[in-house]
C-alpha cells in the first residue's frame, strides 16, 4: 500500500515536472511573438502620451472638464460597450455583414485621424514664442496717489509741513489716468488735523477728512462745497489746547461720505443746491455717526451713532465708496463691509436720556473680518481689495479679496440680502497666485467690450480673460501693494506709489511719491498660447496620412499594415479617453470592463461570437505579432483572428498557421484600457503624475506576463482582468510611493 502511494506521487512529480518545462519550452518558443506584442503595447502607449498635450489643449475632453469626474459618463462609456456588442451581434444574425464591414471602417478611419491630425500638427506647426511686456517710460509726480474714482480718475494728495503746525497745508487734486495731468487742485489748510487724509468717493462728491477737519469738493470742479468740523469749532480758541471734542464723535474723524437726501442726481446743479443732506462720519473707535446738514452753513445736527465692524480703518483704508444710495464699502487690513446708512437709530431701551456714548448696532449688507475666517491663518490680512464687475454677469459686481499668503476670495454683491453675499465658487484660486496679493483691477485690454479682471501677485500680473479666467496674458513686472493699473488702447500703465520719508520738525515721516510707469502691449506676440495652432496644411496631411493606411487596410491588410493601424487608433483613443476622466473614474471602468470581459468570455461566450464576426469580414481591429519570417496574413486569404486574442481561443483550438508561419493575436481593447490609465495619471496628477503613469505601465505589462504564462500553457483566458488588474495595482503602488492619497483623490460625483 506505501509503495504504491509512493509510485502515485512520483508519477505526480514527474506530470508536473513535464507541464513546467512544457510551459517553459512553450514560452521559449513563443518568445518573439510575446516581446514584439510587448513591445507594441508599449509604443501605444506611449504615443498616447506624446499627443497628450496637444488634447489637453485643445480641450478635446468628450464631457468637458466638469464631467472629468463624473462617474455617470463613466456609466455611459460601459452601456455604450454594451450596445456596441448587441448591435454587432443582432446585424450579423440579420446577415448584414456588408453594413458591418463599412460602418466600423469608417469608425476605425474617424479613430485613425485622432492620432495623424494631432500629430500632424505637432511636428510640422511651431509652437508660437511669447514675448516679454515690460513698463518702458516711467514719470515721477510730486503727489500721493489716495483712490481712483468712477470715472477713471485718480486722485492724489501732496503734503507741505511747515515749521509751525498752523502752517501746516495739503494739495488735494485730480489727475487724468492716462499721464497724470492735473485736471485741478485746491489748497487745504490741515491744522489741527494732519496733513494727509482719507477720500470716499460719494454720489453728491468727494468727501474727505484729516482727523480734525471734513471737507465735500465738487467732483468736476474741485470747488470746496462744505467744511465741516470733527470737534467742538463753536468755543474753540485756535489751539491745540482748546480743541474739545464733540460730545458725538468723541475722537478723531477717520472717514466720511456727505449726501442728500432725494433721488441724487448725476450732478449737483450749484446755482439751485439741495436744502438739507446728511453727514455720515466713521471715528477711529470705528463707530458711524450720522449728522444732518444744511447746505450753505456748516451747521450740523446729530440724528444717531451705530457701532460698525471692527476692520482696521484707524491704521490703513485700502477701499472707502458710497456704493449705492442707502450704503457705502469700506474696507483695511483686517476686513470689509457693506454698511448701510441708516436715517433714524433704534428706540433707546435704556433709563434717562440716551447718552452721547451710545451706539446701535449698525445693519452689515455684508462683512468679512479675517479673525473671524478659520480656514485662514489668523496672521494674515488683507493686502488688496476691489469691487469689479462679475465675468459671468457683467450686471452684478464682485468683491474680490487678496491677501498677504497670495490666496483670494471672491463674493457676489447681492442688494436682496442682508448680512451675506454668496460666496463665488466659479473663482478658483487656490495654489494659483504667490502672496501677497499687491493689485486687483478690471480694465479691457483687449478692447471687445469686456473687462477682464486683473491679478497682481508677487510674480507679476495676471490678465484672467472670459468666463473661463484662462491667463491670457502674464506681465513679469513688479507691482508694490496697491498699486494701480488701467489700460488705455495697446498700452498698459500701472500708477504705483514709491515709499519715500522726510524729516518733519524733528520726526521722520513716511511718504509717498507718485510713479506713472507704462509700455505698449503687441496683441500678436504678447498673449499667452494656449489650445491648439489650428494649421489648414497639418490637418490636410493628417487627414490624407489616415485615408491612405485605410485604403491600405482595405486592399492590402498585410500585417505591418494592421499594426501600424492598431497601433495609431489605440493611441488615439486612449489620450482621447485618458484626458476624459480622472485616474480612480478610469480604475472603476477597467474594473467593470475586466468584469464583463471575464463573463462574455466564460460564461456567454458572446464575446467569441463576435470575434467569429470579426474574423469573418476580415476587419483586423488588433495587433499581430508574427512568431517567424515570412508570416503573411494575406497567404490566409485574409482569415487571421483579428479582435480575438490567444488567450480566448477555445480549449483544444489552435493559433491560425500558414505554411507552418504563426502569428500572436491581441485586441485592441487590452492596450486601450491600461494605456488610459496611464494618460489619465500623467493628465491628471500634477506632481509626480509621469512616475504614477509608469508605474501603472509596468504593472501593466506584468499582467501581460501573466496573461502570456496562460496563452503558453494552452488555457483559454479574458485578458482584461490580467492586464486591467496589473495596470491598476501598479497605479496603486505607485501612487502611494510618489503621491500618496492626493493620487487618488479627486472629488468624484455622480
């Protein structure tokens, strides 16, 4: 009994022993067809990669950028396979073969031009070479630019401090956008105040203030209106030490806007003025006042005081505008808001009179305080900020935001809300810009009618175009924070003030000068490129490349030219659909793709109908590897397997021969699917995205050992779940070794 045990097991051994070096020999044997399919499978691929770029450009993604995450395109691709198979398998039963030959002919030929078109154009159109924009001519003024207006003028201040403090004056003027020539100017008497202060722009004119003194000029003539007092002006003796403070105000005068009080006009007609206005005034404890006024005195009367959000205004101003009749923006370091100017203050709830001190709460349109924002860092501040109109609604503006870490928010100004506008989504910035922010502006440059928005970071300034925000234009010039910048024609001028500082009887004080630095922008050299150098010629060879390999096809299908077809339409739709879908879409299509090839071809077997069908008509949607010299597939009257691969071949069939030629079969469809995954990683992953392809490619071609281990031993095997499994354990590894989970996420949606 032991011994006849023991003879079964030898027998076993030696059975087993004889399938390997079977398996081994078959290997051998089979060598050159299994490197030449190797090899072709890798050229595919990476000719899919080589035209890449060129799809990318030209944004030939089949659902859009959106749908590149999208799992029900995905979805829709697999029902599409499906279809294709039924439609296939229903017209053969219906004996059309004629109208199955010729409509998958010109499916192949359409499929054929995404590789010679494209390629076409990259070898023979040049790419186009963009030159530099730099400011050439800068002119220095002796004035500090405060704002620019409406209406695209700019107004500066010039200081004069004189020896005594009563001395003290400032020049407030408005100058022309396009050379700073001073349109007029008028004189100011500073004492007690500074001689420097903040401007708000308002409907009536413009409204400024030195701390001590309120003053409202004539927009068109520069003419002072109104001079108002920020203190006590009826008993004081003309002192520093007389100064008392209004009993409303309390402190300093930090900003304010003078209106009137019926539907303003576009101008104020100075012979017949407006009867009574009201002044609104921000103190530096960051509190609204509202005070009527009379027009012809500078008499006032208090009506009410709201408490407004705290926002840095008392150390710098970036944004102050009334911006609608019943609101004005104000905006520093530490935040933004849209207040409304209310007439009349809450009932006061508490005993006695209401008290001078007492502040309602002041109703926000809006407001942003980055203290207040905990997805930034509570270091950061604003550095610019504008309101321009919306890209994608030209009737709505926006409220851009830049900060310090070069990161921007974006918000739609809505008058039907109250305490929060929608934040714009459509703007995304994130990783786009290098901090700080120095410059936000809307001008049109390429004179269509539309502005674009204007970025301006620590590496210069970016010209976002259309709805899309693409970059068309990137000046490598140096823009200081809040900075200006305007275009007039071809030329582009930024207005930039230059830190200087002076001595101030006895103190250094900080200042500006005033720089007007321009330089014409050539439309034909300067804007970015970017999509795809259309090129009559490229596609017209390209075109004829593709109608000469299918007329090849047709009448000669030799096997050199049915590799040079296969490989061409596999890289074709491969960049086509790796530049479709992000890497984990493309992962969950191999999966079911690798899915219903294992059932159509074992359980089914619908999939070996149809390369039955296939092979009939003679339409070599494949790659051939011939195994010996001299292999002809034309010597088999055009009968070679074409969309079958070996390893669907029936048990107990055999490889067509031909004169004791061989050759080895491989559909289309087991490049395709692992060659997508590898374009979708290099199109999709920024950083290390190439190695995370390679990877994938490697893993690839293990499977492709595997599957060839199975074609040498005999046994009929799908492809896909090798070859599909093998590329996405390679993407796998190899994202997490160069990436780590960011190569696998990408927001995917239905």
């Amino acid at each position: 009994m032991a011994e006849s045990v023991r003879e079964d097991r030898i027998k076993r051994a030696e059975r087993e022993l004889a399938k390997e070096d079977s398996l081994l020999s078959n290997m051998i044997e089979q060598a050159p067809g299994m490197i030449g399919m190797a090899a072709m499978f890798v050229v595919t691929i990476l000719l899919a990669l080589w035209l890449q770029p060129w799809f990318n450009s030209a944004g030939l993604q089949a659902f859009g950028e959106s749908g590149a995450t999208q799992a029900r395109w995905v979805m829709l691709e697999l029902v599409a396979i499906f279809v294709f198979t039924f439609v296939i398998l229903w017209l053969a039963k219906k004996h059309m073969e004629k109208f199955i030959k010729y409509g998958l002919l010109f499916v192949l030929f359409l499929a054929l031009c995404y590789t010679t078109v494209p390629g076409a154009h990259i070898l023979l159109v040049p790419e186009i070479e963009t030159e530099n924009f730099e400011f050439t001519e800068t002119d220095a003024f002796g004035f500090e630019t405060k704002t620019v207006t409406s209406d695209g003028s700019i107004l500066g201040q010039r200081s004069f401090w004189a020896d005594e403090m009563q001395n003290d004056t400032f020049d407030f003027s408005k100058h022309s956008s396009t050379n700073l020539e001073t349109i007029w100017s008028v004189t100011l008497s500073a004492f007690p105040g500074d001689p420097t202060f903040n401007v708000m722009e308002g409907t009536y004119a413009y409204t400024i203030t030195n701390g001590a003194w309120v003053w409202s000029i004539d927009k068109d003539s520069g003419e002072v209106l109104q001079r108002y007092a920020c203190f006590d002006e009826e008993d004081w003796n003309g002192t520093l030490e007389g100064l008392v403070p209004d009993q409303h105000i309390i402190s300093a005068c930090t900003a304010a806007v003078e209106i009137i009080e019926h539907d303003e006009p576009s101008s104020i007609d100075i012979e017949d003025p407006p009867e009574k206005g009201a002044l609104y005034i921000i103190n530096t404890g960051g509190e609204l006042i509202r005070k009527n006024t009379y027009y012809g005195t500078n008499k006032t009367a208090f009506q009410g005081k709201w408490a407004m959000p705290q926002i840095g205004l008392e150390s710098e101003s970036f944004l102050l505008k009334q911006y609608d009749s019943d609101s004005i923006f104000i905006s520093g370091p530490q935040g933004a808001a849209m207040v409304v100017l209310e007439v009349n203050p809450d009932g006061y709830e508490g005993e006695g009179i209401r008290p001078p001190q007492w502040a309602d709460p002041a109703i926000e349109d809006w407001s942003y305080r980055v203290d207040e924002d905990e997805s930034r860092d509570f270091a950061t501040t604003i550095s610019a900020i504008n309101i321009v109109p919306s890209p994608w609604n030209y009737e709505t503006d926006l409220v851009v935001l830049g900060f310090e870490d070069g990161s921007i928010d974006t918000y739609v100004v809505d008058n039907d809300t109250d305490g929060e506008f929608e934040t714009e989504d459509r703007f995304y910035t994130e990783g786009v810009f290098n901090g700080p922010i120095t410059a936000i502006e809307s001008f049109d440059l390429s004179n269509n009618g539309e502005n674009e928005l204007w970025i301006g970071d620590a590496d210069g300034v970016h010209g976002l175009f259309y709805e899309s925000l693409i970059e068309y234009v990137t000046l490598d010039v140096e823009i200081h924070p809040q900075s200006i910048m305007f275009s007039n024609d071809s030329t582009i001028y930024g207005v930039i003030d230059v830190p200087t500082s002076q001595d101030h009887r006895g103190q250094l004080v900080n200042s500006s000068i005033t720089e007007l630095t321009y330089g014409e922008f050539d439309p034909d050299t300067m804007y970015n490129s970017y999509g795809i150098q259309w090129s009559g010629t490229a596609f017209l060879i390209g075109l004829g490349l593709s109608i000469i390999l299918m007329v090849a096809l047709i009448f000669k299908p030799e096997w050199y030219v049915v590799n040079t077809v296969g490989v061409l339409v596999g890289a074709g739709v491969i960049v086509m659909l790796g530049v479709t879908f992000v890497p984990t879409l493309i992962v969950i299509f191999m999966v079911l793709a690798a899915v219903y090839d294992a059932w159509a071809v074992y359980k089914s077997k619908h999939m070996l109908d149809l390369a039955d069908t296939m092979i009939g008509l003679n339409l070599p949607i494949l790659l051939v590897a011939p195994q010996e010299k001299g292999y002809s597939m034309i010597d088999d009257g055009g009968n070679a397997p074409t969309s079958i691969k070996p390893s669907e071949v029936p048990e107990g069939a055999k490889l067509v021969k031909k004169k004791s030629k061989e050759a080895m079969f491989m559909g289309l469809g087991d490049v395709i699917f692992p060659g997508m995954l590898v374009v979708s990683c290099v199109n999709s992953i920024e950083v290390d995205g190439l190695l995370v392809g390679i990877s994938a490619l490697i893993g690839g071609l293990v499977g492709y050992l595997v599957l060839m281990t199975y074609v040498a031993s005999g046994r009929p095997q799908a492809g896909l779940p090798l070859l599909n499994g093998g590329a996405i354990l390679g993407y796998i590894i190899g994202g997490l070794i160069f990436v780590g989970s960011a190569a696998f996420s990408f927001g995917i949606s239905f």
